[in-house]
C-alpha cells in the first residue's frame, strides 16, 4: 500500500514539474492571445474533420479518393482541359441525340396568337411526333419501350381522356382514380401473396418506388434509435437505390455478389429485423406468372424476411409511362414514407409519394 501511495506522489510531482517546465517554455515564447487564436483554428479544423468523417455517406477510401480527384480537377490546367472536352461531347451529343429537321428551331417564346385545337394537334403530329426515327412501336427498344400493340394504347388512350383534369390530391372530387389505385395496390399485393396486412402505393416510376423504400426504411431506422441507417446493396442493384443513399443521406455498402449463382443472402434481414426491399421493378409483372416454368426460386412475400416489394406497372404491367407499385408486408414498414404537415398556412398538407398529387393506400 505504502508503495502504491510512494508511485502515486512521485507520478504526481512528476506532472507537476511538467507542466511547471511547459508553462514556463509557453511563457516565454507565446503571448496568451497567439495561444487563444491558435486553440480557436486547430479546435475549428479538428471539427470539421471529425464532422466530415462521422456524417459521410461513403467509405473513408471513395471519400478520400474523391476528395483527391477533385483536387487535381481544380488545378487550372486540368479544369481547363476537362472543361473542353466536356463542351465538345456536349455539342457532340447535341447533335446526335436532339437533332432537328433542317429549318426546325426551338421555341423559346410564347406565340403572340393562340392557336385552335385542331392546329395544336398539327403542329404536334408534323414538329413533335415527326422527329422520331426509331421504330419503338416493334418492341425492340430495350429498357425503354414495353409496347403491347396499338389495341392497348387506343384503349389507355381513351382511359386517359377520360380523367385528363383529375387532381389526386381530391379524391372526394375524383374518387374514380383513387377506387383504381386502391384496387391495384390490393392486386399487387395479392400477387405476391402479401397477406391479410399487405399494404402499398401507386408511384410514378421505379426509381420513385425504390427512393419511397428508402425514405420509409430510414424512418424506420431512426424510430428504433439508429442515428445513420446505412443502405446495404448488392453491387448490382439499381443506381436509384445509391440515389436514395444521396437523397436521404445514408451510407451505401455494396455486398458483392456469388461468384457462382450471381446472388446475395439477406437472411440477416430477418435476424435483426433489418427491412429488405426485393427491387422487381423489371419482372415483378413476369415472376408470379413464369417463375415456376423457368425455376426462378419465389421471390414473393412467401420468403421470409422480405418486407416490400417494388414491381413496376409501366413495363411489364404494360401500362403506360409512368406508374409503378411499391408494396409492403405490413403498414409499420410504410409508415415512414409518408410526409404530412400541419402548421401550414394553407391547410394540412400530407401526401403519400413524392409528386403531390398522389396516390392513396390501398389498406
Ligand atoms: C431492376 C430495375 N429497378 C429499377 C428501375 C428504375 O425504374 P424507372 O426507370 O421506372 O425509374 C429499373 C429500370 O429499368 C430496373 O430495371
């Protein structure tokens, strides 16, 4: 005990002559407002640094890497060079991708004198419709086009025609398109056999039903005190997913894929009660049909632990440009991607998507 106390003293007479000997050195050498502005600027670097490495959205070597690279971007001669080139494949896409028919010039003005219906529709079909010179309708533009023939455009033709002044945002005024939406939302869900509380939304695209899982899955994160949910993707899936990493300011964690059967297992999902979101955005409409006939294993809510499913309607559901469906197991899940405010000065404001006007839950 006795020697314990004699190691503490001498530890303690030791600091003491330390500090004694720095205060003394900092005395001489520094003035106390030179020592004030120097804590000030290194406290202020230390927390940025400390800010920039805690709330990054990417891995220390892509941020690191990026910081590099643009670095060397802002030297003036590189940007100078890159901003070349980028003018020249500007100009050079320009002319390959929008080119106008010779003696065609972009509007840039509203006309003086309206024009009567029958001339908008002219100058649509021969200024508009005219410059197109890929024959999309043969239904070999892939991943653009998933034409059904001219039957079913003249049917949703006159489908839209019908509802061309619809608000959705005022169902009581149009409940016509909610009664649709609700009724597809329930298909989907029963198409991938999602049970009694299956629930979901009508979106206006793919990508939006892959940022509305995102959104709805950081929600969830942060309501069971994750501060900085991360997004854990296989290194194949779709760029809207490090979108919604963007967006939404979560970390991207690509999982590589099997070398062999090209997939990835997600059984931790269920383990820790992650979400998973399975992206059917291209063959949502095909698996429930030809999945047995072409041995896809089921990729369904019959798997445990997936907890939504986005399938969109405007591809292989053969509807026009631009619906998709996102649905979910359970409404817990969802709940998240709702957005409502009520401190508005125009009312309460709440929508369900991204676009305002829309879409209402089925369930
Ligand atoms: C698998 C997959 N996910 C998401 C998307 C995004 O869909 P969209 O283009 O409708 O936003 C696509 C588009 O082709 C896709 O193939």
């Amino acid at each position: 005990m006795d020697s314990i106390d004699h190691f503490i003293g001498k530890q303690s007479i030791r600091i003491q002559e330390q500090r004694a000997l720095l205060n003394s050195h900092l005395r001489d050498e520094w003035q106390p407002l030179q020592l004030m502005f120097l804590t000030f600027i290194f406290s202020g670097i230390f927390f940025q640094l400390w800010n920039k490495l805690s709330n990054r959205e990417k891995d220390l070597l892509t941020a690191l890497k990026e910081t590099f690279f643009r670095f060397v971007r802002s030297l003036p001669i590189i940007s100078s060079m890159i901003q070349k080139e980028l003018d020249a494949t500007k100009s050079e896409i320009g002319k390959n991708m929008f080119p106008l028919k010779k003696g065609q010039k972009y509007k840039t003005k509203l006309p003086q004198k309206g024009l009567k219906p029958e001339e908008v529709v002219e100058l649509v079909r021969t200024q508009y419709k005219s410059l197109e010179t890929t024959h999309w309708e043969d239904g070999r533009v892939s991943g653009a086009v998933y034409s059904c023939g001219q039957e079913n455009d003249r049917m949703m033709s006159e489908v839209f025609s019908m509802f061309v002044g619809a608000n959705l945002l005022q169902p009581e005024v149009f409940p016509g398109p909610r009664k649709m939406e609700a009724e597809i939302v329930s298909m989907v869900c029963n198409m991938f056999k999602g049970g009694e509380h299956a629930c979901g939304v009508v979106t206006s695209c793919g990508s939006e039903s892959i940022l509305l899982a995102c959104k709805a899955y950081r929600e969830y994160a942060y309501k069971k005190g994750i501060t900085k949910p991360e997004i854990l993707m296989p290194e194949s899936a779709h760029a809207a997913f490090v979108k919604g990493g963007k967006y939404f300011k979560m970390k991207i964690v690509k999982v590589p894929l099997d070398k062999k059967t090209y997939r990835v297992d997600f059984k931790l999902g269920k383990q820790h009660d992650i979400p998973v979101h399975v992206d059917q955005c291209m063959g949502g409409f095909l698996t429930p049909f030809v999945g047995k006939e072409y041995n896809i294993p089921p990729c369904d809510f019959t798997v445990e632990g997936v907890t939504s499913i986005s399938a969109d309607t405007h591809k292989y559901g053969k509807a026009p440009k631009g619906t998709s469906t996102l649905v979910y197991r359970h409404p817990k899940y969802r709940e998240g991607q709702y957005f409502a405010y009520t401190d508005w000065s125009g009312g309460i404001y709440a929508s369900s998507t991204m676009a305002a006007p829309a879409n209402y839950d089925s369930n």
